[in-house]
C-alpha cells in the first residue's frame, strides 16, 4: 500500500508502482484531498478579482493576452499541447508519471477541480494507462505528455490498458494539471534506483575480481581513509572490507601495489555513490513538490506566479551521476582486462582452457568497451545548452528529460559492462579453485557460479553475459 498525500512519497514507492503491472494500492489522503479542494475554490475566486496565468490569460508569450476564465480556453490549452510526437513512453514510466502527478496535486496547491484529481487517482488504483509520447518536454515542464494524460482522463484520448469514466475539465485545470515535470521525474527516478542498486552490485563484482586476481588489501585499509575522509570512498572501502572480510588488515598480497582497477576502487566508487546518494534526495524534494505555476496559496489567499517548472537541480544531478558511474564503468573494464592476463592470475591468457590458441573469454573485453563507449556517449553533459522558446519568452531550459533519458541508456550500458566483469571473475575462480569458504562475498560467488554455465570450452558467452545482467540485482543484496 502506496500512501499518497503530497508529502511522503519514496523513490522506492514510485519504482514499486513502474513495476506493478495492473491495480495499484494507494491511500489517498482524506486531509490532502480537502486540502486540493480547497485551493480550487480559492482559484476560482481569485480569477474573478486578479490576473492569473494561465486561467484569465493565454500561456506562454501569450501571458499578456486577456482571456476568459472558462472550461472552453482549458480544452484549447490541452488539445493544442497534446502533440506529443516519437515513440509510446514505456508502460512502467506511465505509470510512475501518474502516480507522481497525483502526488504532487495532492500538496495542495495546483487550485485543479477534485474531479480531475479523483478520476487521475481512479487511473492509478485501477492501472490504467494513456496513450502518451515519449517526445515533448525540454526540462521546463512535460506539458506534451501531462496533456495527453488530461485528454484521456476526459475521454479526448486513446488508452492503452483500461480506461476510466471521462471527467469534465474545469476552468483552470488545463495549465494547472500541465505544470509538472511528472514524466521527467518518473524516468529520472527509475534510473536513479538502478544506478544505485548497479552501484551495489559493483561492490560484490569488485570484490569476486580481488580475490581472482590475489589483491593487496592495504588499499581498504580503514587508516587509509580516515586520512581523506570522503563519506563515499569511506563507505566503499568499508563495503569492501566486509565483502572480503577483513576485520584486521590482513597480510599484504601477491604485489605491493595492484593496478588502478583494485587500488582505486574506493577513491573512484566514492564520488557515484555520493553523486546518487544526492540524485535521490533532490528525486524524493521533486516528487512530493509543488510545482505548478501559479501556485495556489490558500495559507496567503493569493497566487504566486514563479518558476518550479524549471528542473536544474534534476538535470545537473542526473548530469553528476552519469559521469561518476562512467569513471566507475571504466575500472570495470580495466579489472576485465587483468583478468584475461596471466601475469595477474597465474591463469592461461583469456582464461582459456582449451588447446593452444583457445580463445576463452576474449570477446569479453570488446563486448564490454563496446558498452563501455555506448556510456559514454550517455554521461555526456545535458546542460550545457539550452533553448529559447514561445517567442523569446521563455528563454532557458534545463533539459532534464533528456538528462534523464541518458540516465536510463547509462543503466543499461553500465550493467552490461558489470556483467562482463562478472562472468570472467566467476570462471578465474572456479580455474583456480579459490577458497572462499571464509569471506562473506563467497555468497556473491555461489549466486553467479549457481547460474553461469560451468563450461570452461571456447563457445558463444552472450547467454552468460545475460545471465550476469540478472543476477546484478542479488548482488546488490549481499
């Protein structure tokens, strides 16, 4: 059961909802649902005493255009926003875009009808999804998508999976029920709690890679990071201490210093996990936030024209996050690269055991910097250009839509480079008949080894390489 009353909404919450396919349980706060009623009625009236945006006047460079306050001016603000364009956002984004857009109308300040909230809280229960395009917002509002949605909860648009009884749409609600960056935010939050649980996983793919590759544990060592007490390093190098189970520092390993990929681990690990750690608490302000411009105040009896449409602490968050996960990605790849080499295992080159010449998991390494630069190309900036639309008026943006785009193409590039790692750390051990009976991250080794194919022959390793990808998330839980 998802509580829902414009305040307390999780991240965790909002992926539960992007993956339960059909009825949804919410609790829809009674005191909230008084609470939007009210700022309603306090938007009604105050469109009969004073200019409101959006509701006495047209939007954008149309502001200083006089106009009726009537349910005829919203249908013509949804009907010519709704030009969402591309393909169908995927069901699990709808989804978490509804129940945020709830959430957010429930704080208690959009001053939209309770009808359109009650049939948006009827699509959520009941799982019913509208048609919506994935293209049509820059970061300054997801007024293309949020369209769509208003149109289909009035019978305009098509849905997808179920529908619900068509509501009226009141005067005001059209601008009201638009001014949200719901869809941004249900993509940016999917990513983000990937990249976290991705992150988790590293932890245990990291420490499987040590072990193969008989690392010096003096890089963990608590001394170490008390000296540069950075709070992300300090948690990754104690994660790794646990996973390898050194209470103590133990004797020093086969080298007095290991390569970058082991040594470096906590120093470049830290700033993801901090760079994430910050994504989610900016994600958990945004969705619970009021951002619909005016806001309705009914503490002041007034509206407040302003700018929470804008989204830069979202997009220079996703920003931070991509590039600390691609340094991350690297080192994957990097400790990839000493476990094919036999000077660091002790092993065959490419770990093959086959007759001479046997490739063994040399595909491995392409697979993975193929990936590796797909990431890349992902953690490239998003903010660093912007838009001048509606006739110069509205003259920045902050593109988080597409920060949070590239969130989602990093996930998927940067598991797959873990996974490589995975699969090649998995068969060093098993070669080399490594003791782990001791060390907590031996639950990390039987979870991979009881899935990945034991066979050691030179053969096609893309099923083992999505196997991997699966067993990420149990990882993350060790």
């Amino acid at each position: 059961m998802i509580r829902v009353d414009g305040r307390t909404l999780r991240c965790a919450d909002v992926v539960a909802a992007a993956r339960t396919e059909g009825p949804l349980g919410i609790d829809v706060s009674i005191a909230a649902l008084r609470g939007a009623e009210h700022a309603w009625k306090l938007a009604e009236e105050l469109s009969t005493r004073r200019v409101v945006y959006g509701r006495t006047t047209g939007v954008g460079a149309n502001k200083d255009d006089t106009v009726e306050s009537s349910v005829e001016h919203g249908l013509r603000l949804l009907r010519s926003h709704a030009g969402g364009s591309g393909d169908e956002m995927p069901p699990g984004q709808v989804r978490a875009m509804l129940l945020i857009r709830l959430n957010q109308l429930l704080s208690g300040r959009s001053g939209i009808s309770p009808e359109l909230i009650g049939a948006l809280a009827e699509a959520v229960r009941t799982g019913a999804l509208p048609l919506v395009h994935r293209l049509g917002a820059i970061g300054t509002g997801d007024l293309a998508p949020l369209a769509e949605a208003a149109l289909a909860l009035t019978g305009e648009r098509p849905w997808v999976t179920g529908h619900v009884p068509p509501v009226p749409v009141r005067a005001g609600d059209a601008l009201a029920f638009m001014s949200s960056n719901a869809a941004t935010l249900a993509e940016a939050t999917l990513a983000a709690m990937r990249l976290d649980t991705l992150t988790r996983a590293s932890h245990a793919v990291a420490a499987l890679t040590y072990v193969a590759l008989d690392g010096n544990p003096e890089a963990y060592a608590t001394p170490v990071h008390e000296a540069r007490p950075h709070a992300g390093q300090v948690a990754c190098a104690a994660e790794m201490r646990r996973l390898l189970g050194m209470h103590q520092t133990p004797k020093p390993g086969r080298r007095i210093q290991d390569p970058f990929g082991l040594r470096a681990f906590p120093q470049v690990q830290g700033p993801a996990l901090d760079a994430i750690h910050y994504l989610r608490d900016v994600l958990a302000v945004e969705i619970n936030a009021s951002t619909e411009n005016p806001m309705i105040s009914t503490v002041h009896n007034d509206a407040y024209h302003h700018a929470h449409f804008h989204t830069a602490y979202v997009s220079t968050a996703l920003d931070q996050a991509r590039a600390t996960v691609h340094q991350v990605a690297e080192l994957s790849v990097a400790r990839l690269g000493d476990l094919v080499e036999p000077e660091f295992t002790g092993l065959r080159p490419f770990l093959a055991a086959g007759p001479p010449g046997s490739s063994g998991v040399m595909i491995l390494e392409y697979v993975a910097h193929d990936a590796l630069t797909e990431l890349r190309q992902a953690a490239l900036p998003a903010t660093l250009g912007t838009a001048v639309v509606s006739r110069g008026i509205e003259d920045h943006a902050s593109f988080s839509t597409q920060a949070a785009r590239a969130a989602t193409a990093a996930c998927a590039a940067y598991q797959q480079v873990l996974a490589c790692e995975l699969v090649a750390a998995v068969r060093a051990l098993r070669m080399r008949e490594a003791d782990l009976v001791e060390l907590p991250v031996r639950d990390a080794f039987e979870a991979a080894s009881a899935v990945l194919d034991p066979s050691v022959d030179d053969r096609p390793l893309t099923e083992d390489i999505a196997v991997a990808v699966g067993v990420l998330d149990v990882l993350a839980r060790i």
